[in-house]
C-alpha cells in the first residue's frame, strides 16, 4: 500500500464543503441512539412525559415545563388526556408542532 500525504487545509476544505464534522465514537453513538428512540416514539399515536424527556423530543428538560405547557395552552387540550392507568399522555401531533 502507498502512503499519500494531504494537506491538512485541504482536508478540512472538503470537511467543510461536504459538511462533515470529527467527533468521538461516543458521541456519534449516543446520538444515534437518541435518534433511534425518537424515530420509534414519533411512530406512536402518544407518548407519555418522560417518554418526550428521554427522546429528547423538545427543549424542555423537566416535567413541570411539560405541565406547565398543559396548564398555559401550549399544549392544547384536545392534545392530551389521561390514561385509564391515569398517565398523562400527550399526541405526538403536538409533540411534532411543537418541535420534534
């Protein structure tokens, strides 16, 4: 095998160009994984709080903002009930019109 040389200002030209980024596998990993659970989630008809919180679907990272969001209207009311088991679940159209 040969050994080519590149130029360091040429490869992140094409870095660049190509909009390619170096990460750590780590990462890369987490955040498939992540976008993994959100494609799984937004395939559902609803989905609970802490189902939202751990796909990371919005930017709110606490239960009390999702309620908060109930309680102003944000959430609308006719996009979100109670479970028989009483869990609050919420559409995933509002999931996606708010920003998933």
């Amino acid at each position: 095998m040969s050994k080519t040389v590149i130029e360091i200002e040429s490869f992140m030209a094409h870095l660049k160009r190509e909009g390619l980024v170096i990460v750590p596998k780590d990462d890369f990993m987490a955040d498939a994984k992540i976008r993994a659970l959100q494609k799984k989630y937004l395939k559902r008809k609803s989905l609970t709080i802490q189902e939202i919180l751990n796909a990371d679907l919005w930017s709110v990272t606490s239960r009390n903002s999702v309620v908060n969001w109930i309680k102003n209207g944000t959430i609308r009311s006719n996009e979100h009930y109670k479970s028989s088991a009483g869990i609050v679940m919420i559409q995933t159209t509002a999931v996606i019109r708010l920003g998933a």
